[in-house]
C-alpha cells in the first residue's frame, strides 16, 4: 500500500505508523496519547493533505507527546466505524485505547492549536457511534 507523497512526509516526520484492521487494536490500545488520522480520498477531500502538512507541525508543538497512525485509505471504512467517524479529514484522539475527541477537517492555525490542546487534556468519554435508528420489534411498544 502506498501513501500519498504528503502522507510519507508525515510518517517521516512523526514517526508516524500505517495502521490497518489487523493491528489498530495494538496501536490504539499502547499506553499514552495518540492520534489515527483519517484523510479520506484527497481528489474529495483536498484538505486531507492540508490537515498532513499541518500534523507534523501540530506533533511538534506539543513536544511530540502523541503517537500518529495514519489510516490508509482501503482500510478507513473499516476503522472509522469503530469511531464514528463521518467526516474526512478526521483526526480521532485517544489515550490508552480510549476516547479523547474528534478534530475534522481542516482550521486556522490558533483554533487548530486550541482544539488539540483541549483533546490531549480532555478526559476519557465514551466513543462516538454512526447513528443507527433504535426500532422497536414490537409496534406501539414503549420504554415508560
């Protein structure tokens, strides 16, 4: 699998992994912070390779204290279901397998910075879900 040329520089530059369905659960669950980038098709997503500039600067700036995993683009349905993630570009924040927040798309430079700085220091919450509509098998049923 290849990576984008601006997606090499960012593995490069992090020392970024590529991550896929078989050894995500390793990379999420390792002790510390750290972040799965989503970048999504860049001829749909421009701004997949903005927030890949970017990141590296971002990694820098908070003293490289997060690991990166880059989602290659054959594996990210797969992954971005165990996330919720709807939106491309993502960056899906975690701490020892668990759920920090989720950047989308591409800011400014201060509101970027801003925004990383609260996921790194936010507390643990449940992971988000892709909303699937709650039916009842029982028509007229109520949970009252």
């Amino acid at each position: 699998m290849e990576l984008h040329p601006l997606l090499a520089r960012l593995a490069k530059m992090t020392d970024a992994v590529v991550v896929a369905p078989d050894t995500v659960a390793a990379f999420e669950s390792a002790p510390g912070e750290a972040v799965l980038f989503f970048g999504g098709d860049p001829v749909r997503f421009p701004e997949a390779l903005d927030v890949a500039v970017v990141l590296p600067e971002l990694h820098a700036l908070f003293g490289r204290s997060f690991r990166v995993g880059i989602v290659p683009r054959e594996c990210e349905d797969e992954i971005a279901r165990r996330w919720g993630v709807q939106r491309w570009p993502s960056l899906v924040f975690l701490r020892a397998g668990e759920y920090l927040a989720t950047l989308s798309r591409m800011k400014d430079w201060e509101p970027f910075v801003a925004e990383v700085r609260e996921a790194l220091a936010a507390r643990p919450s449940r992971r988000p879900t892709v909303g699937i509509p709650v039916v009842s098998a029982t028509p007229g049923a109520s949970c009252g």
